[in-house]
C-alpha cells in the first residue's frame, strides 16, 4: 500500500507539521530547521 508523506524542500526532514490556513491552503513549519512556508514535498512510501 502507498502512502504520502510530507518532506521539507530546505532540509528533507518528515518532521513536518501543518502551521496555520486551514481554509485558503496549508502553511508548514519543520521542526528540525525551523522552515515555514507553503512549499512542501510530497513523497510516496511503499508500506510493507
């Protein structure tokens, strides 16, 4: 089964969490370098 998971586009972490904006679209800030903004990857996971 595929999964999605949230990567930062700064330092590739998956410690990433949804900020603020709810309604209009997400805003994400990383927890590792401190990154905050709307860009963010979105990476496939292969579930065993």
């Amino acid at each position: 089964m595929t999964k999605k998971i949230l990567k930062c586009p700064k330092c590739e972490s998956n410690n990433v969490v949804p900020e603020a904006g709810f309604v209009t679209g997400y805003k994400y800030h990383c927890m590792d370098c401190h990154y905050r903004g709307v860009l963010i990857l979105e990476v496939d996971y292969e579930e065993e």
